[in-house]
C-alpha cells in the first residue's frame, strides 16, 4: 500500500513538472516576436533564482547580512533582439536585494545594454558600445546563474582586499589595519564579479584566433555604482584585452591585461599632494584555459595584480582557481573548485615587511540536478581558510533553486 502511495506522488509530481514546463514553453513563444519577414527578431526572456547561504561570521567574501543567515532572491530579465545578421542589441535588468547577496532591501537596476554591429559574416570584427561584462579570462561568459556550475564567484573575483577606492590610505599602517575597523564594502576585490562597467569594445575570430579589447569607464575593480556612466565618466579610463587560441574543439587558451586607474573622484581630496587619481592605477595580467571532453568540462584561470597605493608603493597580488564539473546523467552534474589567492609584502613604515592582505585558499564543491530544461537545483559547500595573520576560518552553505523562462 506504501509504495503504491508512493509512485503515485511520484507520478503526481512528475504530471506536475511537465504541466509547469508546458506552459514555460507557451510562455517563451508569447515572449519572442519577429517582424519584416523575419529579419528583425526579438526575445524576452529571464530567470528567477531563489538563494540560501548559511555562514560563520563575518561573511565571507561580498555577502553583506548582520545575520549568519541570508535569504536572497532574485529576478532577473534579458533583452535579445536581432535586425538582419549585423545587428545586435541585449539588455540585462534585475530586481533584488542587491548586486552582491546582502540583507537590504529591494533593488531594481539595469546591469547590462549593449549595441554590437558585426559587418562581416565570418565574424573576424564586431564593435560594441554600451555597458557590458569584462574581455578579460574565461569565467564571466558563463557566470550567469544557469550557466555557472556553482553559487558564487571564483575567490579573485569577491575576495575583498585592503584596496580601498574612495579613500587613500594615509600611510603603511592605515593601509595595512584599516580593512580591521571599518566596514567591509568600502574595500575591492582584484576583480568586482563581471564587473559591468561602461565602454566600448572590438573583438572578433581569425581561424583558431580570438581577440578582444575595450576601453571602460572603470577599473576592473571598481564597484557597481562606478559602473555607470553617469557616475563615472571617461576622464581616466581603463583598457583591457584578451587574446585566445583554439588548438581543437577540446582546448581553449587566453592571455588578458588590464591597466587604468581605481580610484573614484572623491578620493581626489585624499590623495598626496600635487597627485591625481591617474597617478595611482590597477595592473592585471591573467592567463586563462579550458578543457571539454565528453561528460568532463575544466577551467583555469591564473591573475597577477599589482596596485599603486599613495604611501604605500606597489602592492601585488597573486590569485588563481581550478574548476572541474562532471556530468553523471544528463540532469545531474557536479562541480569541484580549488581557489587560492597570494598577497606581497610592503614596509609597514617602521622596518618591516608585512603582507597587505590575509593568504587564504578555499574549496567549492557543488551539485546541481536540472528537474526540466526550466527548473534546477545546486547546492554547494565552501571552506575558506587563512594561511597568514588571524588563520580565521570559514564555512559556506548555499543553495540555489532558479527557474528559467
């Protein structure tokens, strides 16, 4: 009688997740238009992810919450639209609680708009213009929700370092000490997740070349109210590009660089004086690699920064991760991470050389099981540890559910 009941729920919750994908598939073709016999096409489409994170504190990385537990949902819509084979229009839009998981309240922004003009079929030139996700590495094409075989971003891409953008350090010791009194967001990582910022860009393949490069309106590190052109202009830009090479299907190989300044305008009264935000900039060298062969995907990437801090001098960092996912079935996959990231040391102005920033090494490991083409699952695991100073230790717990239309 027992499993009787059971197959039937079983069957009931099967019936029921095919109903919901039937009509997200109905839903899909009401949200895609086209128009002039087909040559302009347009799709609104989007996903609604539901996250949970359990955490030591204080939170790791560039969750913001008072609470060791944070609810975090997310809605977010893209705009795709085609005219002919040259023209190329996308925009991203979400409502949250903010770019990064925090505990605030709701937020409706317009993270990416780009227009990309490709004259050539055989794709050897594109320009883009508008406001749009980095050249550089290998891990923002995929780091959308669906896209990304775990929650959260490789360590270089949220560890928050004691690089400050709105504030010069007034010597070694406040730069050393300071990220330990005041508050966490009022630091950068090397690299703020996909960081969005405004620009241009022109990219395009040559055989089993690709390239890219840009110029933004901020740097790599800079934060998501940066972004915006109308927050910060064009005065100090900062140029990027990625080279890459395609030997085979299964290997893809990339070389990045970035330099321009990281300061934002209101840290222009703090700096030394006769000295200007453009004197003090951001260097990134990053080399990147990827591997696909049958059910097995890896990644890697490897980034040297190095930034010049006003009565500092030049503080270097060294980060890296190594990301592997395999595909058990075709609805069940899971995804391994190993992240490191180096600091250098600097005078702290009485004789010694000290590390600007805590080592620390962290492990993802992260399972996801897609219940349809629209509805999946991940959880994940993360344990972060220091290797210098406090040795502080933390534990993550997350979960994803998203649903894509």
């Amino acid at each position: 009688m027992k499993l009787h009941t059971f197959s039937l729920c079983l069957f009931a919750c099967t019936a029921c997740a095919f109903d919901v994908d039937d009509s997200l598939d109905r839903l899909d073709t009401a949200l895609t238009i086209s128009a002039f016999q087909d040559n302009l096409r347009a799709r609104l489409s989007g996903t609604l992810d539901l996250e949970f994170y359990n955490f030591q504190k204080p939170a790791p990385a560039l969750i913001d919450s008072k609470t060791d537990n944070l609810f975090n949902p997310r809605l977010t819509l893209f705009l795709d639209a085609q005219l002919g084979s040259q023209v190329y229009f996308f925009a991203q839009a979400r409502v949250d609680r903010g770019f990064d998981p925090t505990d605030h309240g709701a937020d409706i922004r317009l993270d990416e708009y780009a227009l990309r003009i490709t004259p050539w079929e055989d794709g050897r030139f594109t320009f883009q213009v508008g406001k749009f996700a980095p050249v550089v590495g290998n891990w923002v094409p995929r780091h959308l929700s669906w896209d990304n075989p775990f929650i959260n971003a490789p360590l270089v891409y949220e560890n928050v370092t004691a690089i400050q953008d709105k504030y010069a350090p007034a010597s070694p010791l406040d730069f050393i000490y300071g990220p330990y009194y005041v508050q966490k967001y009022a630091f950068n990582p090397v690299i703020w997740g996909p960081s969005y910022a405004t620009g241009v860009s022109a990219s395009g393949r040559l055989g089993r070349f690709d390239y890219a490069v840009e110029m933004k309106n901020a740097s790599l590190s800079s934060r998501p109210e940066s972004w915006y052109v109308t927050e910060n202009g064009f005065e100090d830009p900062t140029f990027s590009a990625r080279a890459g090479f395609r030997p085979n299907e299964a290997w893809n190989f990339g070389v990045s660089a970035s330099e321009g300044p990281y300061f934002r305008r209101e840290a222009g009264p703090t700096l030394p004086p006769g000295r200007d935000i453009d004197d003090y900039r951001e260097f990134v060298l990053g080399q990147d690699a990827s591997f696909a062969w049958h059910h097995l995907q890896v990644w890697a990437e490897v980034y040297e920064a190095r930034f010049q801090v006003p009565h500092v001098g030049d503080a270097d960092t060294f980060a890296y991760y190594v990301e592997a996912k395999y595909k058990f079935t075709p609805q069940f996959f899971g995804a391994l991470r190993w992240n490191q990231q180096l600091f250098g040391t600097i005078s702290d102005g009485y004789g010694h050389n000290v590390h600007w920033s805590q080592d620390l090494g962290r492990i993802d490991i992260a399972a996801a099981y897609r219940f349809t083409p629209h509805a999946q699952l991940k959880l994940q695991y993360g344990f972060q540890h220091e290797t210098t100073g406090p040795k502080n230790d933390n534990h993550l717990f997350a979960a994803q559910f998203t649903v894509r239309f």
